[in-house]
C-alpha cells in the first residue's frame, strides 16, 4: 500500500518535480507553435492517437467494481513507472555532467602539473643551443619562449 500512497501524495503536489523538463519543452514548442513534417513522427503520432482512443474507458464501461480498481491499479503503476523513468534520466544525466567535469579537471590537473615540471626543468638545468623541449611539448606549441604565457594555462 506503501506504492500507492506514494503515487496519490505525488499527484496531490507534495513530492512533485518542478523542473519537469519534458512538459517545459512541450510548453515551449506550443508556445512558438513548432511542428515536425517528419513522415515518421507523423505516423507514429497516429499510431499513438488510435491505440490511446481504443484505450480509453469511461466509467460505465467497466462490467463491475473489481474490473475498475483492477484498471485503476494498472494506471498508478504506469503513472508511478513514467516517474521513475523521468527521476532516472535526469539522475543519469547529472552523472554524465558530473564525469565530463571530473575528466577536464584531471586533464587540467595534469597539464598544470606537466607545465610546472617543465619551467622547474628549464630553470635548473642550463640551456645549451642543442637540446630543445621534449617532443610532445613541441608538438603542442610549447616552446622556451611561451611557456608561462596565458595559452598554456587551461584553468
């Protein structure tokens, strides 16, 4: 019983997402009045339509009681689903968001950390006129001459 009060305190507004971003996108695209021409969309749009027209049940359509709260069970379900759905999404996307931040931080970690090794480098050792910077400095444009300039400090 515990689902389904659940699912009853969600539809009375207490638990209830306010950045639900699919219905902000739905707004929006009614708002600016956007449809697609896509063939595809469209037949399944009818597709849509025609399986929900021949499932929907009024109230006298049930043979008794039992049949109707069997229905009704069958909807929260689906309802308490969809939400599940639309709570997994965004958890997955935050996650996604969070490992491209965790992965640029390292990058940059690691290219600060290759930087100061280097000017360390290059100011205990002399410089002779035939050793020059490591290979993969070279190719990324690093040179004696840019090494502390803004360019090379990615955070």
């Amino acid at each position: 019983m515990r689902f389904f009060s659940c699912v009853l305190e969600e539809e009375c507004g207490d638990n209830v997402p306010t950045d639900d971003h699919l219905l902000n996108l739905k707004a929006l695209t009614e708002k600016l009045r956007l449809e697609t021409r896509r063939p595809s969309y469209l037949e399944w749009k009818a597709q849509v339509e025609a399986a929900s027209f021949k499932g929907k049940r009024t109230v006298g359509t049930f043979g008794n009681i039992d049949e109707a709260l069997r229905w009704l069970r069958r909807e929260l379900v689906r309802q308490h689903m969809r939400l599940q759905d639309q709570q997994l999404a965004r958890q997955l996307m935050r996650l996604r968001s969070d490992i491209n931040k965790l992965k640029i931080e390292q990058a940059c970690h690691l290219h600060r950390r290759m930087l100061n090794d280097l000017s360390d480098l290059l100011f205990e050792c002399p410089v002779t006129p035939g050793l020059g910077l490591s290979a993969p400095l070279r190719l990324i444009g690093v040179t004696k001459m840019n090494i502390n300039s803004r360019r090379f400090s990615l955070c």
